[in-house]
C-alpha cells in the first residue's frame, strides 16, 4: 500500500551480537508495528574491537528491516561526534533502501534522543517517545542523580515530542514527577502471544516445578525467591525452582552452588525467546518478587503460556487484576513469600490457562499493540 507509514524505530536499546537479549522488548514493539506500518530500525553501538563503521542489515519481513551501525570505542573524547555519525550512516543507508520516513519512534532518550530532535529539526521529521527506564521510578531514584546537563537535555528532547508514551500507569506518574511534560498516551509492552502460549500437553515431571527468568539485577529480588523457597523445601520437598539469568549466571550458579542448593534449584544461563517460552509452558508456578517495575515482561509471558503466578503489586500488576490468576505478595517479605508458595504449590491446578492466555492476548498481543501505535502516527502524519 502506497500510503503505509514508514516509521524509523530510532533505539537507545536493541538486541545486538554484543548484548543480544538488551532491549528484546523493544525488538518486539518494532514486530508488532510492522504488522500495520513499514519499519526501520536504527541502532549504534560502540565497541572496542570496531575499526571506522560497520552497519549490519537483518530483515524480519517485508515490512521489519533493522540497521545495526558498529563503531569504535577506542577514543573517548569524541564518542558523541562518532555516535552521531553512525546514526547519520544508518539513516543514510535506510533511505537510500527503504525510502522516505514519515515520522520517527524514539525508544528510551538517551542516547539516541539529539538524533531524534535533530531530524525534526533539519527534515521536518516529527518524533515520538517510548519510556523503558526503571531509573525514573521513585524507587530507583535514578533521574535525579544524572547530571544536571542530561536531565535538562532529557527534558528539552521531551517536550519537543508530539506523543511520550510510557508503558504504564506507574512510568507515567513517575516520568511527571521527574519534571517530563508532554501529551501523554499509555501504550504497553508487546507479548508474543503466538510464542507464549499453553502447552498442549507438558513434559512428565515428579515435582512442582517454580520459575523465575530475570536479568538477576537487585531490583529483582532473586535472593528473597532462594531464601523463601530453601526455608520452605524445609516442611516440604514436592518442588523444584529453575531460575533463568539473563545476566550474571556465573555469579548466582556459584551461589546456589555454595549454598549447597544444586538438588532443589536449577541456574539457567541466558537462552532464546523460544526457550524461555518452552521453560514457561512446562513450569506450573511463576514467581516474581520485584521490589520495583515500570511493567513486568516476564509475568506476563508465563499468564500467557497459562501459568499461574506469585507477584509483587509493581508494574502491571498495580493496574490490571492479575490476583484472579494467582497471589499477590507483599514486597521483600519472605514469610508472605513462603505462605504464598505454599498456597500455590497445593492450588496451581485450579486456574485456567485458557483465561490467563486471553487476557494476554486481549491486552498486549502483537495485533492490539500495533494498533495503538498507528492510531498514534496516523494522527502526527495525517491530523
């Protein structure tokens, strides 16, 4: 169709064949808007090894093509000049493949927001923002340490957006009490419901079986998970807890191994989407003790494989009714944690995969998400 919107997905985050699972989610609103729009996507990373410029080219479909532009590291001084350039690379590549863009979606402001404003400014191009960064939540309290250069140039890139859209009630709120002002529009993280979907039938297994997948981070709270679950396998021993990392699996592997805990606690290393789907549909228990969220990816994925879940009131859970499909916990508390599981471990059955799997599907799947982003566009490019 002649009159498909091209978007260029300008990404601060992206997976790469340096950091291949950082902003995986951000891969998949890119999928979800292609299914209604022509996207590019555009994304910079410096690397040491990286001698001039390198642009990589992948293409999902038709209408999803990505541009990965390598760049040197070695000098310091001027990283900012380089990246600028590598985006300037990228972008000249896009066009002179794709064609002309029609509106330019942001993804998290830095570093890639100057290049934002600076195609509004030079072409025309108007812009939008997604907001990722847990650092604008009060918890984290992250935006107020930055210097007062990137907070100023942060709030400058925003109100110079047509649409900010954070991925949920919580980011929103937090963004506006950073300072970030703008026309607002809530518009959540993407869930590959063809991917993550219940099992038609599960692997045979002796034990309960617990998941828990997560970058480890602190924010995540994997050590209360492993204190709740070692305390409980104590007055029971009917369950297992695997625990996929998506960094820093030597540290925790050690850990658990230290502990003594190898018999009760599996550590994963990071594997594929199409892995984690697999764990999820064959686990029966998904366990999230977040101290902090802006939405809670993983959650979701395993409602969507039909698995029960215990989690925290963070991120999406402060907005929809996730208790109908498990328990709620309160936050850093191992004996509610322990009292939860031990519920759950004798409950799991009772819930219905196929409703957990549509409320997904109903709110966050590739075709609702795609919609709400060209609703957006089409009224920036055609008011």
């Amino acid at each position: 169709m002649t009159d498909t919107p091209h978007i260029l997905f300008l990404c601060s985050w992206y997976p790469n064949k340096y950091e291949p699972t950082v902003g995986n989610f951000v891969k998949n609103h890119a999928k979800a808007v292609s299914r209604f729009c022509k996207v590019s996507v555009l994304y910079a990373h410096p690397n040491e090894n990286v001698t001039g410029y390198q642009i990589e080219t992948f293409s999902e479909n038709n209408n999803l093509n990505e541009y990965l532009v390598y760049y040197s590291a070695n000098n310091k001084k001027d990283k900012i000049l380089r990246r600028f350039k590598a985006y300037k690379k990228g972008l000249e590549k896009i066009e002179t493949e794709q064609g002309k863009i029609n509106l330019t979606h942001l993804h998290v402001l830095y570093p890639a927001g100057l290049f934002a404003y600076y195609l509004k400014e030079t072409r025309g191009i108007p812009y939008v923002i997604t907001f990722h960064w847990s650092g604008y939540l009060p918890e984290a309290n992250l935006f107020s340490r930055l210097s007062s250069f990137r907070k100023a140039l942060s709030i400058f890139v925003t109100r110079k957006a047509r649409t900010l859209l954070p991925i949920s009630k919580k980011l929103k709120k937090s963004l506006e009490a950073c300072g970030i002002k703008g026309k607002f529009k809530i518009i959540h993280n993407v869930i590959d419901t063809e991917l993550f979907k219940p099992a038609s039938a599960k692997k045979p297994h002796d034990k309960i079986r617990l998941l828990h997948v997560s970058n480890i981070k602190e924010m995540k709270n994997v050590q209360g998970i492993i204190q709740a679950v070692v305390e409980l396998s104590k007055k029971r021993n009917d369950f297992s807890l695997t625990i996929v990392c998506e960094e820093n699996y030597e540290v925790l592997n050690k850990s658990v191994a230290l502990g003594n805990h190898q018999n009760l606690i599996e550590v994963v290393p990071p594997v594929s989407q199409t892995e984690v789907a697999s764990l999820m549909q064959n686990s029966d228990i998904y366990v999230h003790f977040s101290n902090y969220e802006t939405f809670g990816l993983t959650l979701l994925e395993a409602l969507s494989c039909g698995i029960p879940v215990i989690a925290t009131h963070t991120g999406l859970v402060e907005e929809f009714n996730i208790e109908k499909f498990g328990k709620i916990v309160i936050k850093n508390n191992i004996e509610d944690l322990k009292s939860k599981l031990n519920w759950m471990l004798d409950h799991y059955t009772s819930f219905n995969p196929s409703a957990m799997h549509n409320f997904v599907e109903e709110n966050f799947s590739y075709n609702v998400i795609g919609k709400k982003y060209l609703d957006t566009y089409q009224k920036i490019i055609h008011p």
